[in-house]
C-alpha cells in the first residue's frame, strides 16, 4: 500500500470536505470529470472538467494530505469538491489495481457503483482489430488532440524523412497565438502543448535522441515566446516548458551532439530566453557539453562579459547584465575561483545586499577578515539604508569575536527602526548570549509602550481624534514569550489584531475556558462582518470551537442562546444564517 492509501480514503475526503461539496465530488467524478490521473509517491495530479478545467494537486506533507486546485474555493483555503473527485478517482483505481473485486470506503460490502472505465475495458478487449482501428478514426476526427498524437506516431513509422517536418508542424500548430489568451482560456493552449511534449518525450531513446535533441531546442523556445501573450498564472505550460527542458538534458546526454555547437546554442538560450523557464548553463549541461564545449561556452560568456562596466550608481536593471554576470558567477562557482567569483560580483555594489554575496562568499571559503572587511565596506557605503541581513552577517562576527557593544547596537538599530516580533527575536538572542537579556528586554517594551502610546495620540488629516492603542505587536511577544496573563492583560488594553486573538483563545482553551469562549465571541462579529463566504465558514468554525468549549462546561443552554443571538443579529446575512442553522441541528442532534 502506498502512502496515500493511509491519506485518501472516503472518510477524510468527506471529513475535509465537508458533506456538500464531497457529494458535488461524488458526481464529479461519477460522471467522468477527472482526467490526466498522474500518481507517484508523494504526489497525485489530474484535471478536473467543470465550469472550466481545473488543475488538481494531492500531496504528502509529512502524514498530512496536502491539495491545491486552481479553482476559486480552494484559492481561498478549501479542500474543494474537484480534490474530493480526483481523491475518489484514486481510490477508484488503486482499489482495481490491487484487487479488481474490492470494495473501498463506504461501499464496502455492498453492490458498488460499477467503474464504467473497466467497462469500457472489457467490451474493446472483446473487439476485432478491425473494429478497433474504426473507433479510434471516428475519435481522432472529433478530437484535434488525438488526431495530432497519432499522425506523429505514424509520421514515425511510416513517414521516413518527414519525422522532424511533421513534429515542427505540430509545434508550430500548438503554440501559435492570435491575441493574448488570459487565464479562462489558456486550459486549452496548455493542453496542446502538453500533448506535442507527451510525443516528443516518445523520442528519448538512443536512435532519435538527436532529433529530440533539435526538435525540444526549437519547443522551448517557441513557447517561451508565446508565453509573452499568455496568462499562465497558475504555472501549467511552465511546468510542461520545464518538461522539455528535462528531455532535452536527458537527450544531449543520450545523443552527445557536436559539443562547439552545443555550448553556442545553450548560450544563446540562456541569454536570450524571456523566460529562462529552463537552465542553459553551462554547469547543468557540464556532461553533455564535455571539455571542448565547456571552454567554447566560457569563451562566449567571457567575451561578453568583457563588454559590461562596472554598473552606476542609479543605473537600472539590464536584462542582458543579469544574464552574462549568472553565467560567469555559475562558471566560477564551478570552477572554484573563489578570486574569480569576487571580481564578478563587485562589478555591480549597487546595494548592501551585493556586499553581504561577497562577503558570504569569502566567508565560506574560511577568509574570515576579508569578509568582514567586505561586510563592513557595504555597511559604510550604505549607512543610511543597509540590508538587515548585513547587519545580521556582521552581529554574528562580532558576537565571534567578542564585539559585544557593536552587536548590540546593530541590533538594536533594527529594533528602532521596525519594532517587531522578529526584531525582537533577535535582540533577545543577541542580549542573551551577552548576558543582559532582562534589561534589555525591559527597554525594549518600554520603547515599545512609549510609541503606542505616541501613535494613539496622534492626529492628522485622515485621523483627526486619537485613537485607542493598538497593543498587536504587545500580544503577539506575550505570545511569543508563552506569559498568557500578559498578552490577556495587553489585549484589552486597546486595539488587537484578530487573529492574535484567536491564538490567544486556543492556547487558553484548555486551563482557561471561560476566557476562550470570551475571546472567540468577541472575534465573530469582526469576521462574519466582513459579508463574503469565506469569512462565513471562518466564523462558523470559531462558533463550533465556543460549542465544545461550552459544551465541557456543561453550557448547552447558553449555547443554544447564543446561537439565537447571531442568528437575531445577522439574520439579513442569509448564507452565513444557513451555516449557522446547520450547525445548530449537528450541535442539537449531539446532545
């Protein structure tokens, strides 16, 4: 049994769920919406034909079963019914594949529906080749996809010389474009790619590697331009573009093209490409290239890069400059020249953070006072707006060599500048390994306290009254700090985030009840407020937590009254009134 025969099984699809929107997966997948069903060990895919196509995604993450769909619900953070249809069509195959008379799930035991796939199955398993070769003309004329498909594998055995014509037609067809296609439309193009890419991956064998060789070079490079007019938001024909570049690798290996030639076509892809979707370099492509192709890319990447002048002040970002300067750093990283590497990168200190590569660079090659030397320069040049990990990098130095006041003082530059929980974190580790943690950590709140209170008092155009302190940042550290009369006291003090809140109330479920309940009812109106579905179901999971907490408090009735008091309170609001009404029958039917 796989691990997924442990992950997906009737129960947890309708537990995650929900039971609408698994009943709407039950007729998904009866009705033979699912396609494309891919699994492997940690991952399940497939398309689901709805409204629109819908891209499916089951994993393992670590014991969990993890999903995305590109549909709207699961957007919003629901296992939705196109995952609950490609679960069950899972289960419906790994069930006949071990044992074609199983019953799983809920049907266990009873007559089950009958898999029309195995159906199918057996009626063209009792046809004539004759009758076979029928059916499958009469799809291919209604299918431009399969008619595709099949004129390659033919073009293959019987089409001699035209092989490579006939596969340039089928990419040309595939990912020609009139207009852009957004993202309602671009299920279809992607199909069409896909399925070229599925014939081409047919070529990966010794005798026409060398034509896979050519033929994915010129794939990827037609559908990296078209993608310049193509809303591929959700990754799909990136996915397949990176596909392709997988074959062409696997390809060049296999067939060891001229390797001069080689290294001046991945050249060119690598620095021409609006994309980049798949890497070129010459690090990736070091075994197919060989020594006599690795030196006639260095040569290229050198040459141009003899071009570029150290980048100004003020200078913007240029493309090419990227490209030439990753390559040269890739090759030198290759061949460990760690000089070589240095003398790359500071062409361009046009930010602390180009500092931190190079002083990071030098000190993992153990030259530990160049690297502060270098880390130190970018601090100086930037004084005025350093990368904090800079700061960080350098704090972690000092603390080495006993620099304590100046660790200290970075560390708190950051603190002042954007007090936060992080930033809090970091003084706490710094003044902890100096041993002045607790007067540190006093300052810090003071600091903190003195500019709530600043920021309440405060008044402008947009904000003519004060306002009541928002103690947020005060909860989320008593949070932190795991001090829960603290962050109990800081919360109704003023303002706090809501979900601070909420993970306030769970941590108080347990020894403090009645505080949870307090907390949870008091974060309901802002969430159901916001009037959209999503808040909706949001809400109605905080109100089921009150339940159960009521519930061991023996507060049914109070329940039951509170439940009268939203519905009396946001009776316009009818779907979340619906939410609301089922889970008082479950609640009713429980007792």
């Amino acid at each position: 049994m796989t691990v997924f025969g442990k992950l997906i099984t009737h129960s947890t699809l309708d537990d995650l769920a929900g039971a609408a929107a698994f009943r709407r997966g039950e007729e998904y997948w009866s009705a033979g919406a699912v396609s494309r069903l891919r699994a492997s060990d940690d991952k399940i895919t497939a398309r689901v034909e709805g409204t629109e196509t819908y891209q499916v995604e089951l994993r393992d993450d670590n014991g969990e079963l993890a999903y995305d769909c590109t549909c709207p619900r699961a957007a919003d953070g629901y296992f939705c019914k196109h995952c609950v249809a490609v679960g069950l069509a899972w289960i419906a195959d790994h069930a006949s594949a071990e044992d074609p008379t199983a019953k799983t799930g809920k049907n266990k035991g009873k007559t089950g529906r009958r898999d029309p796939w195995r159906d199918i199955k057996d009626f063209l398993g009792a046809q004539p080749p004759e009758t076979l070769v029928e059916l499958l003309l009469d799809v291919a004329r209604r299918d431009d996809r399969l008619y595709q498909s099949l004129l390659l594998k033919a073009e293959r055995v019987v089409g001699g010389g035209n092989v490579v014509k006939a596969f340039r037609r089928a990419i040309d067809e595939a990912s020609s474009i009139h207009g852009f296609i957004d993202w309602r439309d671009v299920g279809t193009f992607a199909g069409n790619i896909d399925q070229v890419a599925e014939s081409l991956a047919e070529l990966l064998k010794s005798d026409t590697a060398p034509m896979l060789v050519e033929l994915a070079e010129y794939a990827i490079e037609r559908v990296e331009h078209a993608l310049e007019q193509v809303d591929d938001s959700n990754g799909e024909i990136g996915g397949i573009v990176c596909r392709l570049g997988e074959m062409h690798l696997k390809a060049c290996t296999m067939a060891r093209p001229e390797p001069a030639a080689l290294a001046e076509r991945l050249f060119r892809f690598e620095t021409t490409l609006p994309f980049g979707l798949c890497s070129f370099d010459a690090a990736t492509y070091q075994s197919a290239l060989g020594k006599k192709g690795l030196q006639r890319y260095r040569e290229l990447a050198e040459a141009e890069c003899r071009k570029i002048k150290p980048r100004a002040d003020g200078e913007g970002y240029n493309a090419r400059r990227a490209a030439i300067t990753r390559i040269m750093e890739r090759l030198a990283e290759a061949g460990g020249d760690i000089d070589e590497l240095v003398a790359i990168k500071s062409k361009d200190l046009s930010s602390s953070y180009r500092y931190l590569g190079i002083a990071e660079i030098l000190a993992k090659a153990g030259r530990a006072n160049e690297a502060l030397e270098w880390a130190e320069r970018g601090l100086k040049a930037f004084a005025d707006r350093p990368h904090n990990a800079l700061r960080d990098f350098l704090v972690a130095i000092y603390l080495q060599r006993e620099r304590k006041d100046e660790a200290l003082q970075l560390t708190w530059v950051q603190f002042e500048e954007r007090p936060g929980l992080e930033t809090f974190k970091k003084l706490h580790d710094v003044a902890g390994q100096i041993g002045i943690w607790s007067a540190q950590r006093e300052r810090a709140l003071s600091r903190l306290a003195d500019l709530t209170a600043r920021e309440a008092a405060a008044t402008s155009r947009w904000k003519p009254k004060p306002s009541l302190p928002n103690h947020s940042l005060r909860v989320s550290i008593a949070l932190w700090e795991e001090d829960l009369d603290a962050a109990w006291t800081a919360a109704h003090q003023g303002i706090c985030d809501r979900n601070l809140l909420v993970a306030l109330a769970g941590k108080l479920e347990s020894a403090r009840p009645e505080d949870a309940i307090h907390l949870y009812r008091q974060v309901v109106p802002m969430i159901v407020g916001e009037t959209k579905n999503s808040a909706y179901y949001e809400g109605i999971q905080l109100i089921r937590k009150v339940g159960g907490l009521m519930a061991m408090l023996n507060q049914t009735r109070q329940f039951a009254g509170y439940l009268a008091e939203l519905r009396l309170q946001f009776k316009p609001k009818r779907n979340f009134i619906k939410l609301l009404d089922e889970l008082g029958r479950s609640a009713a039917a429980a007792k």
